[in-house]
C-alpha cells in the first residue's frame, strides 16, 4: 500500500525534529533553500527522498509534485519551527491528539486580534486569488511568517498543507478545489467567531 503524501511528511516532520532534538543542519538547510533543487536544499534531499514512494519519485531530474508538495511544507515547517523548543507541527485530526490547526483556520484564529485583522485579511485574500503554484508558496511563505510573529504557540498542520499542495499542481479544477477548501477554513472559522462576538 502506497503511502500519502500527508503521511509522508508527517514522518519525515517527525524525523527532523527527532524527538525534541531537531536536526538543525537539514533545518538550517530548508529554512535556506527557495526550491528543492537549490543547493542548500541537499541536506534534505536524504531524508525527503529516501522517505517517498516510488510513485512520487522523479525519475529525470525534474522534481514531481509530490517532491515539490513535501518540500515546500517542509520548508514552511522550517522556517516556522527556527527559535522555537516546542516543535511547531501538529495532526489536525480529531483522532489525534496533536492539537494542530490547518493553516488557514489558525490564520483565522489570529485575525481576533485587531492589530492584524486587515493585513491578514489582504493576504488571505490575495493567496486566495492565485492559481501560479510558485506564488502560492510565496503567498504562503509570508502568511506563516505572520504565525511565527505572533510567537504564540500554534501548531500547524504542515502534512495536511502537503497534501493540500500536491493536489494544487495536478490541474485548475483541483487548484480550485484546494483554494476553497482554504477558504472554508479561514472565512468559515472567522464567521463562525464573528457570530459569536454578536451574541455575547
């Protein structure tokens, strides 16, 4: 049985931050590389590759959308966990007990805050509005750097953003699909709250 790409990077997640000792190279190595055939992306080449199926493997140099999918959260993840103890990556399923958020709900939760309501709102928006695979990571790149401003201790589903990010690639219809998944999220939780500020 095939494994998925959120699986995936849910062990290769687990495996950089090594049970509170994180591999700090192959982070440092991450946190540098814009793409997963730039040189400092190299120090994760071995774990990334070594943990993938055979069905998401490149096999002529040009990397596929699950290396692409699984570097890129790995990344985000990266840049995120860098000056924190805790590890910054959680499993949002229920069935689990990681008390990790979606990206875009914990965006949401943040959007309470009046100090970053209207510029997370507009890169919310704008993120929202892309259909270019490499702007939606720079979008994306920006948006957890909001989460990683706040210094709070959020968890964030970084798998499940994988698996979000592989299915984005495959074609428009499922890019649409995956942007209204994150919109749901976000708009869904912020209504949600607004509700219930109303009725307080």
């Amino acid at each position: 049985m095939t494994e998925s790409i959120q699986s995936t990077t849910a062990r290769i997640i687990r495996q950089l931050y090594g049970n509170s000792e994180p591999n700090k190279a192959v982070l440092a190595g991450l946190r540098g590389a814009s793409r997963f055939t730039d040189v400092q992306a190299r120090s994760a080449w071995p774990i990334i590759l070594d943990g993938l199926d055979d069905q998401y493997l490149s096999r002529d140099g040009i990397p596929t959308y699950g290396e692409q999918a699984i570097f890129t959260a790995t990344h985000l993840y990266a840049v995120h966990q860098q000056g924190h103890d805790q590890s910054v990556y959680g499993s949002a399923d229920p069935k689990r007990d990681d008390n990790g958020f979606p990206v875009f709900k914990a965006l949401s939760m943040l959007r309470t805050r009046a100090d970053s309501k209207t510029a997370i709102d507009r890169r919310v928006r704008q993120a929202l509005a892309l259909t270019n695979y490499e702007a939606v990571v720079n979008a994306l790149g920006s948006l957890i750097g909001i989460v990683k401003a706040t210094k709070l201790p959020l968890k964030l589903d970084y798998a499940q953003l994988a698996e979000n990010l592989y299915w984005f690639q495959m074609s428009y219809e499922q890019a649409s699909r995956v942007r209204l998944r994150w919109g749901q999220d976000y708009y869904g939780t912020v209504s949600a709250n607004e509700r219930t500020e109303q009725n307080d």
